[in-house]
C-alpha cells in the first residue's frame, strides 16, 4: 500500500465570528488520580499542533478538587501544557455524561479553543461525542495522524475508512473547535519536562446533584486485568492466516512466553475462532507501539498495518517475498513460519538462559 498523500489544503476562509478561537486542547483524561496515558500521548501531539500554529497548548482537568488533582495540573504542564483549565466540583468526582459535557461545552463557549482532542478510550469516545452534539460541531474519530493544513490553518485529522482499506483526510472547515479522538499509543508519549512553567486556571461550576439523572452508586475495579494488555507491551509475537491451523498457534505462543512477551493475531483469526477480541491487532483491535513486533504469516493488509505500524521494530516472517508488510517491516524473514517460530524460540531461549547464567 503507498503512503497517503500529504494534505494539500482546500481553500476556505474562516468567517470572522470563528477566528476568536485559538489554541489547541486536550481534555485529560483522570479516574480517581489516575491519568490514563492516552492523554499525556496526547499533549505531546498539540504540543506540535500548537507550534505550527503559533499558539498555547491548554489542558482540561475535571474532577473533585483534591491534592491528586493539583498533582494532575503539574503533570499536564510538564508534558506541553501552557494553560491548565482546572474544573472543580464534588459532582464530578466520577464520570456522567451529563455533568461532563455540560461543564465542558461551558468552558469551551466561554474560552474558545481551535481543536480539542482526546483519547479513544470507553470515558473519551462518550464524552467526544456528546460535546460536538452539544456544539454542533465535527468530531474525527480513531485518529492515526494529525496535522495542520497550511493553506487555511485547519486540523488535518487522518482515519482509516472502509474497513480499514482506505486512509482517508477530513477537516471540519465552517466549524469549531475542531474535535478528534485518538487511540492509546497511536502517538509517541512525550519527555517529561519539570522546568516547564504554566499557568493554572480555577473554574468552580454551579452544579447541584439533584439536577444529574445519573447517580454512581459505587466503584468497581476493573476486572479485565487477566486480559492480554498488548497496548502496553513491549514484545508483541502476531499470528495471521499464514499459520494455517488454530494449533499451530502453540508456536506463538511459546515464541512469546520465553521473550516475556504478548501474543497478538489479525481479525480473521479472531472470526475463526483462534483467539479472543482482547489479542486482535488493527483497526477495529487494539494499537500497540511496542519495542519488538513478530508478525508471523500476516500479509500486511492496511486494516491491520494501522494498529502496529509505529512499532519500534517490526520483524515479519512470510514465505510471500512480494507480501504487503515486507514494504514497511524493519526486517524481513522469507520462509515458512512454521518453521522459523521453534527456531527462533529456540535460539531465544539458549541465549536467555546464557545470560542468566552469567549474571
């Protein structure tokens, strides 16, 4: 597959009433002190957003107000943030919709952001959604690329489309802000900067409980942690079709558990029954940046390329010298996988267990 071709800008010029919005936003994403990573992820990409449009980076931080919260704000500043617009409230101690985007679309009527971005998650696409509603605005979902069209100064926000066979480039022209969500480890995270400086906003909305349809009657952790995480893994061994038997997995597996890695596989793998949703690499699965990628009998289509491209290094094992995923891996093994996974499972665990020795 080529390269998508860089956005040329369509000519458009902003109505007045619309050149009152600057700057570019991230709603950060916090569950009691947490701060999931998609969101400094994030900061990192309107910090660059931001530069070439020669404005601030501002950050949303919603919650109860707390010592935690403060510690969110710093956070936030030290990875690109010049403007932290703290919003503080005990009904926002947990997600609703409601509270959020009625508070959120309040702060963005009254401080008029350009873009405002957040994470792809379960909490970012419902709360996405129902601010550009609000809005009426555009919003770009599950982002790949973002970027600033020089031509009209609009977001340029990159999606797959058609099942993941196409990229295709949207702007929102006649609308702000411009809105997108982005999955987790799509983009870099940033370095941590502590001698960054910013400033640090208070809003305190008129909020009452009895005015929230929805109530939280208590907490549950999450119970998916026996799930396979393959968007924080740092070895990732994949299987596709070229496998061609669900027990021929077993190789995979064992390829991965001596490299201390995750098993991921394509979508077809996951309608044959192979493997569960939680392992399934690509656009309608999961993105994964991880330091090492072992794609074994995967051809390369685009629906998957999108979710593991950004992968430090990607080795792929095909015995098709002309299959697709030879023209973007880092390194390339023509030959039966088969056969190459129990080698490489070998050699890895000789030398493994060498170095264990030694030290």
């Amino acid at each position: 597959m080529s390269e998508p071709s860089k956005p040329q800008g369509r000519k458009f010029q902003l109505p007045d009433h619309l050149k009152v919005y600057q700057n570019v936003w991230v709603i950060v994403e916090q569950e009691r002190g947490i701060v999931h990573s998609v969101s400094l992820e994030l900061l990192g990409e309107a910090r660059k957003l931001a530069d070439k449009l020669g404005v601030e980076v501002g950050a949303v931080v919603l919650g109860a107000d707390s010592p935690a919260l403060d510690r969110i704000c710093g956070d936030a500043i030290g990875f690109g943030a010049d403007i932290v617009y703290k919003v503080t409230d005990p009904a926002l101690a947990d997600y609703r919709t409601d509270p959020y985007c009625r508070v959120m679309t309040d702060v963005v009527n009254t401080h008029k952001p350009e873009i405002v971005l957040l994470g792809a998650t379960t909490l970012g696409r419902d709360l996405a959604g129902a601010i550009a509603t609000t809005l009426a605005t555009g919003l770009t979902a599950d982002c790949t690329e973002l970027d600033i069209y020089a031509d009209n100064r609009s977001l340029a926000a990159t999606r797959p489309t058609f099942g993941g066979t196409l990229l295709c480039t949207i702007q929102t022209l006649a609308y702000r802000p411009q809105m997108a969500t982005v999955r987790p480890r799509v983009m870099a995270m940033p370095e941590r900067d502590d001698a960054r400086s910013g400033r640090v906003i208070e809003i305190r909305p008129d909020l009452r409980e009895e005015d929230i349809v929805t109530k939280v009657l208590t907490f549950i952790a999450d119970r998916e942690q026996s799930e396979a995480q393959l968007a924080f893994a740092d070895i990732i061994v994949s299987a596709g079709k070229g496998l061609g038997k669900v027990e021929n997995m077993k190789l995979v597996f064992d390829l991965a558990r001596v490299l201390g890695g995750e098993v991921g596989v394509t979508r077809p793998l996951v309608q044959a029954g192979w493997a569960t949703n939680d392992r399934q690499v690509g656009q309608t699965g999961k993105t994964v940046r991880p330091k090492l990628y072992i794609a074994a009998g995967i051809s390369g289509a685009i629906q998957h390329r999108v979710g593991m491209e950004k992968s430090d290094l990607i080795l792929a094992i095909n015995t098709d010298p002309n299959a697709t995923i030879f023209d973007f891996a880092h390194l390339g093994l023509v030959g039966d996988a088969l056969t190459i996974l129990p080698a490489l499972t070998d050699a890895f665990g000789r030398r493994l267990s060498v170095n264990r020795m030694a030290g």
